[in-house]
C-alpha cells in the first residue's frame, strides 16, 4: 500500500515571512527525515516555495507526519493543509521527481477540496474505503482543536511528547504542576491522543515515530 500527502500552506505570501516559512519547511524536511528513518520506503520533498511533499509505504507514518506537522506549524494565521491519498499502487521507481502517478493527481484533488475551507485543513482518501467519518468528523475536530491552541498551551502539549510526567515539564518550563495540567486540559491532549490513536488504526502496521527532539527543539526555540 502507497500513501502520500501534499501540503500546502495557506496564505504564504500573505505577510512578510516567506523566508521564514521556507526555512521552516526546509528544516522540517530533516527532520522528518529523522521522524521516519524506521519506514523502509519514504521520499519527502519540500518544493514550490510553500508546499511539502511526503509518500512512503507506511499509512501510519504518512498519517502521524501530517498530524504531528500539524502540531509545531508556528505561523496560526497560515495554517497548513493536506490532502491525504492511499492506494494500492506499486512503490515508485526511478527518479521520484519525474513520478507522476493517480495517487499524486488524488492528492492534489483531495488539497483542492478543502483549500478554501474553515472547517477543517484535511481531507483523505483511501481506495476502496469509506472515509466519510474521518473527514466530516475526526478532520474537523483536529482542526479547530489546532487552530485554538495558545502559545503556551502548544509549548506544553509538544513538551507532553517528550517528557512522560507532569513535574518535568513544570520543571522545564519553570511553571507549577497545576498551571501545566490546565495547559495540558485546555490544549486537548486527551482528545488528541484518541484522533492520534484512531489515525494508527487504519494501519495494520503501525509504527512510531521518532518525534520527542524535534518537538523539544520547537517547544523550547
């Protein structure tokens, strides 16, 4: 099984930062790079300015990576959306930047659908699966969810990846235990690890990413 997102960013020429989104998205490139290194095919590219290219043979690695982009995307007046394809394609051959192929076309009809949307910033197809749920509900959530993160409620969530108790990241950040667990409720975490647990369901394979430096990395910048 194939699987592959396009990512686009909304709005990148909109303010003064399209250095500072391209830097971003060159950076997060090597990074995922570092997320995936235990999926056996993945190909990421960072092209066209503002737009991110990922594909490998693991549902829950191509799935993770959006949602955990998702997660550190700093610029929340430019939010970033997917469009998600899966298929039962072979794995590509050759030179990847010459790969055309329906599941790629897919992808960018699916970015498409829901590029003027303030509903949700995700949309799925999996060949020959209804994924009616996941777009008009789980989607959904996610997003608004994401979208109504503080600042500081993101920097505790991304800490929660990388640190397993509380008190550390009171620790870190030098704030009390209960100020983090109101962070912690109020950033949705509960919620999250339920959509972050669903997604991995659809993959009978589903892997872990390596994940905790880079989310201390952007938690702590």
């Amino acid at each position: 099984m194939l699987s592959l997102f396009v990512m686009d960013v909304s709005g990148s020429t909109k303010y003064d930062n399209t250095e500072a989104i391209s830097n971003t998205l060159v950076h997060l490139t090597e990074e995922i790079e570092q997320w995936t290194k235990d999926v056996s095919f993945k190909y990421i590219n960072f092209r066209m300015g503002d737009e991110l290219f990922f594909v490998s043979d693991s549902l829950s690695a191509t799935l993770l990576t959006s949602l955990y982009i998702k997660l550190l995307w700093p610029y929340k007046s430019q939010p970033i959306k997917f469009g998600i394809a899966v298929s039962n394609e072979e794995i590509p051959s050759g030179n990847l930047e010459h790969w055309n192929a329906p599941i790629i076309k897919q992808a960018r009809r699916n970015l498409t659908q829901i590029k003027q949307s303030d509903i949700t910033d995700f949309y799925l197809t999996i060949e020959e699966q209804d994924v009616t749920i996941i777009n008009n509900i789980l989607y959904p959530y996610l997003t608004e969810i994401v979208h109504n993160h503080s600042e500081m409620q993101q920097q505790v969530l991304l800490l929660s990846y990388v640190y397993d108790q509380q008190k550390e990241i009171a620790q870190v950040l030098g704030k009390g235990i209960s100020t983090i667990s109101e962070h912690l409720k109020k950033s949705h975490k509960k919620q999250l690890m339920l959509i972050e647990a669903a997604l991995a369901q659809l993959d009978h394979n589903s892997m872990t990413l390596h994940i905790q430096n880079t989310f201390k990395e952007y938690a702590l910048c």
